[in-house]
C-alpha cells in the first residue's frame, strides 16, 4: 500500500475520529500532510486490552466461515499473498461473528491434495479488519504454481491456486493475463468470472472498479432475483465503513467472481467507484465538507485493502 493508501484504517463512523477532525478544524484538516492517514490510524486497531483482546474458539463457530472464498495476489518471485475474510453471515454487519480475535491456520502445497506441503502456519482475523487475513509466504520458487486453502476450527476452506512471478533474471518469452474491470453488482451476472476462472493463465489484472457505491435493490437490481431478497442495508449508497464492508460481503459473495479468484492471482488497483463516482484526490464529487469526504475515502481504503489480496 501506498502511503495515502494507508488512510484505509479509518471508520466514518468512529466517534474519535469526528472529535479529531473537529478539533483540527476544516483547514488545518486539509493542510496537514497527511492528516487523514494520521487520523485513520489513531483509532481501532489490534492493540491489548481492547474488546478484541479476547480470543474466539474457532471450534465454536458453527456455520461455514468460508463463505467468500479465497484469493491471491502480487505475486513476486519468492512470494504471494494469501487472502480470505471469516464471514459466516456475510449480509450482516457483523459478519456473524463476535468482535473476537480467530486462530486461523494456513498451508501452501505443490499438489491441490496438499501431500507436498512448501510453507504451512497460523495467523489471527482480527475484528478490527472485519475477520480479514492477510499472508504473506515466503521462500517459494520463482514461475511456479501452488496451491493453498485455510482452516478455521473445524471448516476447511476452499482451495486456491496461486503463481509466483519470474525471477527478475529470468527470459521469459510470455505472460498470459487477463484484465478486468467496473463490475456492477446491480447491472448483472458476472458470467464472464465464470469463463476466466477456466482460462490458461498466469495473472488477472484488476483495473478498478471493483464495487459501486449505488444502492441495490433488494432483487440485486438487474439480476431481479426471484427467490430470495437481500436485506434493506444494501439499498443505500455507501458512506460508512460499515456500508463498504456489508457491499465487498455482496460482491465477493458471488459463485463466479469467487471462482476466478481462487483459480488465478490478481494484481488490483482502484479507479473512482471503490470510494465514490468521479473524486479526485481530497476532492468528491458532491459538494461536501472536505473532512467529511476524507473520511468517508479512508473507511472506502480500509475496506478495500481488507477485502483484496493486498500486503500490509
């Protein structure tokens, strides 16, 4: 991440954080360097002695924590990162689960029936990044393929295939990759994840775009569901951490997008509708107080670092 990008530890909705903006006041907000960055890590992160302190028994969660999948990405020469986010109920706010630290166990293998395991090891979901984990492995071969999958308690989930990069030195004659982008949850099906996840390849590039921020209805918009109904929440623009996060919940939710994630590792970037349509920089597209805007584009970076297989 970027050092603006690291305004993504923000809540639009911590009370600490409006104290904050309001003691700087608007301008000094805006002429600081880096205020927004400042602020966003100021508050709610992993630290003892806080609500998250206490530790869940993963052997305790008894529904499928799994239930967005997994995902790689910026693959180098010796390493990739590793993504899932523990998500029983991913329509609800909380995810279903307790605000609670998870053990999360991981493992890499050359072979998808991990009999040739390469790395294996534990990491924590934190309630603060919304349950989300991030691996870096380490110590792999350079243009190779592997495989991973996560455990939580008793659920196993799903498994990925991941690729390293080429070594730096090496001559490579070719790279098959794909790109993607502006996929609208409301506009439709996203059948083409469906082919993607099938094609020969050794990266997705993904160009931005990833969520928009407009409501959707509770038919999913076009897609006009017929046999079920998503809840009310989603039928707003997001504005809160909590908005962006319940929308990566939606959208990673679906089978195909899902699919492609776990078969290929993605390079991402964002364009506009991760945050709001057509801001730029500090400035948004509505006529907003400034600090308001800011900290509704460093609850949209938290999100999304949480939701993508990015490294810390």
């Amino acid at each position: 991440m970027t050092p603006v990008q690291t305004s993504s530890a923000a809540t639009t909705h911590s009370p600490e954080l409006r104290a904050a903006a309001a003691h700087l006041g608007r301008r000094r907000f805006l002429t600081v360097t880096g205020a927004a960055a400042a602020l966003a890590f100021a508050v709610n992160l992993p630290t003892a002695g806080t609500a998250s302190a206490a530790e869940l028994d993963a052997a305790k969660i008894k529904s499928d924590p799994f239930t967005l999948g997994v995902g790689s990405g910026d693959p180098h020469p010796a390493s990739v990162l590793l993504w899932t986010r523990l998500a029983p109920s991913p329509y609800e706010s909380d995810s279903g689960l307790p605000r609670a630290r998870v053990s999360v166990r991981w493992e890499i293998s050359h072979d998808e029936r991990f009999t040739r395991i390469v790395r294996r090891g534990t990491t924590t979901a934190h309630p603060e990044f919304d349950h989300s984990v991030h691996v870096e492995v380490t110590g792999l071969d350079a243009d190779r393929f592997y495989f991973y999958r996560f455990r939580a308690g008793t659920w196993i989930s799903p498994v990925g295939r991941t690729r390293t990069a080429p070594a730096r030195s090496a001559n490579t004659a070719e790279l098959k990759l794909a790109a993607v982008s502006c996929q609208a949850y409301h506009d439709g099906y996203f059948t083409a994840y469906k082919h993607l996840a099938a094609e020969d390849l050794d990266v997705v590039i993904h160009l931005g775009d990833y969520l928009y921020e407009y409501a959707v209805t509770a038919v999913g918009g076009a897609r006009n569901y017929t046999d079920r109904r998503l809840p009310a929440h989603y039928n707003r623009e997001t504005i809160t951490l909590e908005d962006y996060r319940l929308r990566y919940g939606l959208y990673k939710s679906d089978p195909d997008l899902m699919a492609a994630h776990a078969a290929h590792p993605f390079i991402v970037t964002w364009d506009d509708h991760e945050t709001e349509n057509n801001y730029a920089g500090e400035t948004p597209e509505n006529d907003v107080p400034p600090e308001e805007f800011l900290l509704r584009r460093a609850a949209a970076y938290r999100a999304y670092w949480e939701n993508q297989p990015l490294r810390t």
